[in-house]
C-alpha cells in the first residue's frame, strides 16, 4: 500500500503519540508535524517499519 506524504506524515505522529501515550502540548505537536513535513517520503515509511 503506496501512502501519500501527508498520509504518512498522518500515520508516523499518530504511531508516536500513541507510543507515548501522551502529547506534552499542542505547541510540541506542532513542532513534531512540523519537523515530520521536512522528510522524505521514504524516510517516513522507514520509521513506520521500525515502529512496528
């Protein structure tokens, strides 16, 4: 299953937040999606795999 970029950027915060199991502020999860943005669509399903 081939993802767009936004839909791995989706995924990727939604895998951290719930290994988290808490997001610290708004302003932190901003600053997370933000920095999620800047990378490569392959670097995002790289951190998937490893996620899991």
């Amino acid at each position: 299953m081939h993802m767009n970029h936004k839909e791995l950027v989706d995924n990727v915060s939604a895998n951290l937040i719930k290994k988290s199991r808490k997001l610290e502020s708004r302003r932190s999860w901003l600053a997370m999606r933000n920095y999620l943005q800047q990378l490569s669509d392959e670097q995002l399903e790289a951190i998937l795999k490893d996620a899991d």
